[in-house]
C-alpha cells in the first residue's frame, strides 16, 4: 500500500489524533489517515432504502449527544424531508448535529436552499465541500464565513456517504438520501456496524467537519469517542478513507481484493470503466476464480456504460458472469473468497480511484459474507439478466471511444 502521504493512526491514539483535530487548523493532508485494523461488534447489510432508511432513522431518533451525516446527496423530498424532520428534532432536542454535504450533489446554495435553510435555523450545522469554486466561504451555511481561496479542495467531489450517532453506531454505503433509493429505480445498500471500529468513521468525519472551518468543542470528545467493548463475538474490520492526494486506501485494497481472490470474487458497482481494474477481474476469472460482475442493464451514465461494454467480450472469454440487473444498480461492493467484505462509496472508475472523497468499510468475516450473499448477490443474480458482447457497428465503435477516454469518465 502506498502510505507514503498517509498518517498513520493506531487505534489507540484516535483520542489523541481527535483532539488535534479539534484544536488545530486542519489541511487537507490531514485528512489523509491510515487506520489499522480494528474490530466491529456487529455488522449488518441493509439492501434498498425500505430496509435501510427506517433504521437510520431509528437511530437518529434515539440518539443522545451526536449525529454525523457526511452524504454527497441529501434533497427534499419523501427521504429527505423525513431525515430533515428527525434531524431538526434531535437539534431542538439539544443533541448536537452537523453535516457535510456536496455542493454538486446536494446544491445547498441553489435548487435547495430552502431546505438547507430550514436545517440551519433549526441548529443544525451543515459545512458544504465546494470542489468547483476556486474560492468558497469558510464554515457552516448560515454563518458569514469569510471566502478563501480553496485550490486544495477544487475538482476533488465529496462522493463520501456515511453517518455516525452517538460514537457508537456508524453507517457506510451507496445511497443518497433521495426517493429513488426509496421507490426502487436504484439499487443500493447500506452496511450498519457498531463496536470500536465506529472510532475511525468518527475521525474521519470530524476531520472533514474541521477542514471545511466547523466548529466543535473539546469537552465533547468524550461522547463522540465512548470506546465501546468489542464483545466476544467481534470481528476484524477498518475503514477506508480515499482522501486526494497519493494515499488511496480504498484503491489498493480493491486491487488487493481482484488479484487475491483464489476461489469466488463478486464485483458490485454501476460504473466500471478503470483498464486496469477491467483486466484485474478478467485474470482472476483466468486463473479459475468464479468471478460474477454486477452491473446496471441500463446505467443512467450513458458514457461509462459504453465504456465499460467495451470490455465485455474479453471478460466473458474469461469467464465472468456478467449479471445485468434492471434497476439502475448503484451499490459498490467486492467479496473476496466468501471470507472478506469490501462496502462503500468506491465506483471502478477514474474519479473515484484517483480524485474523489470516498469511504469504504472492509470486513473479514464469513459470516458478512455469507449474509452479503443471502441479502444481496443472490436476490440480484435471480433478478438479473447475462451481460452480452456488443455486436452492432455503431454500439462498437461508440465504445471504443468511450473506453479510450475512460481516465476522464
């Protein structure tokens, strides 16, 4: 792994790394942490918003000292409003909560102010990641922060999707918190965990908060950082945090992941376009890996899907199961060997590898793996249809096009 550009953080000196967090100016190099492996209490997959949004609400609700939303799209509507709603209860409540958002993918500033508007006067703290203004104001929405230069934050999207309440329950997945992760024309999930491993989602999100001018005070360390008991039935777990810049955790372990893998690997993601990772997968198949690669039948990403169709030939050579699912599937997820779990925010193209804000949650667990399965791969092998080579003349020659501008998409 490259760790060259990281800084290195051991479980037990989080605390430590907190605090200056909290207590100094904190660089975008900061936020480039490499976490050792920790342990999960528990961990559960959540497949459609259906399953997922209802718990998240449950724990928003009972929440007692914090809630942390880091979510690259968060808008108005049936999701929305109702996370809106809880939010804006738990902050008249006393409990503090802070978000960040991505101006691309939330546009607090626009088409949503009013919304955004709404959870500020209400004390809730929303800094906003503004990856195409070459200068931006500094601190939560709604308060007057004075504009700077933000040449380290520009052409960088916060794709990140996460929460944290309490210190003791932490979320990683694919999904925004939009209606069509609700009403079924994406497919995504979620992966709920508690345990230590909650620590590293929680630096994190405070590091981020920090970066963008937040505000947080030091006596609330101790409710944000409980170090709960693993339990005797813990699991070996660590969040991933691509940051930009060289270190790209998330990067290497997929790559880890492809070119590990000795008896089963399943792919998960809606836009695969990366060469390198596209050959990755067809030498697993190669060397005799059971390989099935998930992707939507008709991506809402035109350029990408066509990018990607490029190589399907030369992987189902190989042998990969292409599974073509009918919904726009949009969940990012990789099982090694039915023993490691790899969940997140991570597509298998360019931006997300190199350029983005992204955050995975990696798992060694047969037990993960097998409920991934039952709960997932299954359900959307049974749903979907083969993935096929392209045949017409001009399907063809638009993918390679497309697949020969690939580092852009």
């Amino acid at each position: 792994m490259r760790r060259t550009s990281a800084i290195a953080v051991p479980n037990e000196r989080i605390p430590e790394h907190a605090e200056r967090r909290l207590t100094e100016r904190v660089s975008r190099a900061a936020l480039a942490m490499a976490f050792s492996e920790s342990r999960a209490s528990s961990v559960e997959v959540l497949v459609e918003g259906s399953s997922f949004y209802p718990r998240m609400l449950e724990d928003i609700a009972a929440a007692s000292s914090s809630v942390h939303i880091n979510q690259f799209g968060f808008r108005p509507g049936i999701v929305g409003d109702a996370f809106a709603d809880a939010l804006i209860e738990k902050a008249g409540e006393g409990v503090p909560v802070r978000l960040v958002v991505d101006r691309q993918g939330s546009d607090p500033e626009r088409s949503t102010r009013a919304f955004y508007e709404r959870l500020s006067a209400a004390g809730v703290e929303v800094c906003v990641v503004r990856a195409t203004k070459p200068r931006a104001a500094v601190g939560p929405l709604g308060s007057d922060g004075a504009p700077r230069w933000n040449m380290a934050g520009l052409g960088h999207i916060d794709h990140r999707k996460l929460a944290v309440v309490d210190g003791r329950i932490g979320w990683v997945g694919g999904a925004g918190i939009e209606d069509h992760f609700q009403d079924g024309r994406f497919h995504d999930l979620f992966v709920r965990v508690t345990g230590p491993v909650v620590a590293q989602l929680q630096l994190v999100f405070l590091a981020s908060f920090r970066w963008l001018g937040g505000d947080i005070p030091v006596d609330e360390l101790g409710a944000l950082l409980p170090s709960p008991d693993p339990g005797p039935s813990s699991l070996p777990a660590v969040v991933l945090h691509n940051a930009p810049g060289r270190y790209r955790p998330i990067t290497d372990a997929i790559a880890g992941l492809l070119d590990g893998a000795v008896e089963t690997l399943d792919v998960v993601n809606p836009y695969v376009t990366d060469r390198g990772m596209i050959n990755r997968v067809e030498r697993a198949a190669r060397r005799g890996v059971r390989v099935r690669l998930f992707v939507p039948a008709n991506a809402n990403n035109w350029a990408c899907a066509a990018a990607q169709q490029f190589h399907h030939a030369k992987l189902l050579d190989a042998g990969v199961s292409i599974l073509e699912y009918p919904a726009m599937l949009h969940a990012k997820a990789f099982v090694r060997d039915g023993e490691e779990v790899l969940a997140g925010t991570c597509n298998l193209e360019a931006w997300s590898l190199k350029r983005f804000f992204e955050i995975d949650l990696l798992v060694r667990s047969k037990t993960v793996a097998s409920q991934f399965d039952e709960r997932f791969s299954a359900p959307a092998e049974a749903a979907s249809s083969p993935g096929r080579r392209l045949t017409g003349t001009t399907e063809r020659a638009k993918a390679v096009v497309f697949a020969a501008l690939s580092p852009l998409l």
